[in-house]
C-alpha cells in the first residue's frame, strides 16, 4: 500500500496515547476510527481531543476551522467490526498476547493490504508479527507521549516486515508532521533502549538512600534534561514505564541492568501510576 492509498486510519486503545495519536491523525486530514471496548474512556478520550484543540487555537497554532475539521474526522467506537480501515495502529497494553489478538481480530475483518502498525515501545515486532496473518504487512509505529506534541516516532521492520510498508508507514508519519526514525527491531528499539537507565539508575539511587526524588529530579534538570527522571515517569506514566522495564528485562534474558524496581512495582500496585492518577512519585490535583 502507497501513502495516497491511505484515506482511513484506525486507533486501537483510546487512552493517554491512542488518543494522541487518533488527534494527529484527524488533524492531518485522514478518516479516524478510535476504538476502545470501555465507553468511558472513549468518552475521556473525545474531551481530551477537544481540550488540546482549544489549547492549540490559544496558542495561535490552529483556527476554529481547523478543529471542527479534525472533530469531524474522529468516529469513536466499542464496536470492532467498525475497524475498517487501510492502517490500524494499536496503542493497546504491553502484553504480547494482547496485541497479537487485536491484530488477528483486524485481520479478520480488513483487507490484506491493510497495515497493521504497532506503538508498542518494547516489544519486538517479529514478535508480534509471528501470529499474524500477513506477517509482511506488520510494523512498528512507536510515538512518544504526549504523542500531539512529541515530534519522533520510531519506524521498526520486524523479520518479515516489507521494505515497501516500511517505507509507507515513515512516509504516514512525516505526513502527521513527525520526524521518523527507521529502526531495526530489538527489544526497546533506540530510545527506549537507551533512556531505560536513565529511570533505572535513578531508582536505585531512591532505593539506596543516595538521594530523595526532588533531589534527584533537580540535579538531572540542572545538568540539562528538561526533566528530571521522576517527573517524566509520572508523565508517561508509573505502570506505563514499569511495564516497559519489565519487558525489556525478560527480553534481553534478564539481564541485571534492566531489573526493574521494587519501588516503582509498589507504586503501581497502590495505583500511583502518576499524573493520571492524580498521584505516583509526586502528587497532583485531578
């Protein structure tokens, strides 16, 4: 399939970034489907896109047209047989399973042609391809949170992904205004990868007594990163971030580097996974 050909996307998984991601894809232009089997959080999902539409018209980035453009392209649904579409991103859970079931249920119902991207942020595209009608078809669209701001998204080719779809999909993304990276597959890709020890090393510093969390935040600041490791967890998320370690430390056969932290497992078994929360390693008005 050629970037032309593409007149529908469809978003699987309507929290903090399948609804970035279904935003980009309205604004840009194309049909939007955004699916999620929880009606509420579709529902949170249609206010946020609307919240970040006003912020960009007051910041003089976008006009009323211009929103009521990018509404009018979003269809929000709990229904699956309405996923007809020429690319399905999944934005769902890191679980391998998870994401190999929604791309069979796609398969199913779509063409052979249709793409069936992956924002996953850790787990290997061959992967998740090896179950999937299609294999060549299956790629890595990984975009960053939040994903209506954050300019990267990490292109990855699988084992048995096509050069051509490849190629398609880095070419989808510089039409949303992105900057695509093409990638290899590895566990963790590139940034993932890299960044990992930024949070880890952190932790084991809290975990250690070196330091407190605003400790640690400001002195990360102070040395040039607009933020501190902390900060950024709440951002994207305590369960977010530690499901990603998790993954990476079983994929690369537990390697003690990646261990992941008994304070950020604590965090998300009392729920405090961060801003969207209202609570994680800081607190935060709801």
């Amino acid at each position: 399939m050629k970037l032309e050909d593409i007149k529908t996307i469809g978003v699987v998984g309507a929290g903090t970034m399948g609804q970035g991601i279904a935003q980009i894809c309205a604004q840009a232009g194309y049909k939007t489907i955004l699916f999620d089997i929880n009606a509420q959080v579709l529902e949170k999902a249609q206010q946020t896109t609307i919240q970040n539409l006003d912020k960009g018209i007051e910041r003089g980035k976008l006009t009323e047209a211009q929103k009521a453009a990018a509404l009018l392209n979003i269809t929000y649904t709990s229904d699956t047989l309405q996923l007809h579409c020429d690319v399905a991103i999944e934005a769902v859970v890191e679980r391998l399973e998870v994401k190999q079931s929604i791309f069979r249920d796609l398969a199913g119902i779509n063409s052979p042609d249709t793409i069936l991207a992956s924002n996953t942020s850790s787990i290997p595209i061959t992967q998740i391809a090896a179950a999937v009608p299609n294999p060549e078809r299956v790629v890595g669209m990984h975009f960053f949170n939040p994903a209506h701001i954050m300019k990267l998204v990490e292109v990855i080719s699988g084992a048995a992904t096509s050069p051509e779809v490849a190629q398609t999909i880095k070419q989808l993304a510089e039409k949303l205004d992105k900057t695509a990276v093409m990638a290899k597959d590895s566990p963790g890709f590139i940034v993932n990868r890299v960044a990992r020890h930024y949070y880890v090393e952190s932790l084991k510093l809290l975990e250690e007594g070196v330091a407190d969390v605003e400790t640690i935040d400001k002195l990360m600041q102070a040395s040039g990163f607009k933020m501190g490791p902390f900060e950024l967890m709440d951002l994207i998320g305590v369960d977010t971030n530690f499901s990603v370690t998790s993954s990476m430390f079983e994929a690369f056969h537990y390697d003690a580097k990646f261990r992941p932290s008994r304070i950020q497992q604590q965090k998300v078994d009392a729920g405090h996974h961060g801003r969207k929360s209202g609570k994680g390693f800081y607190t935060y008005e709801k």
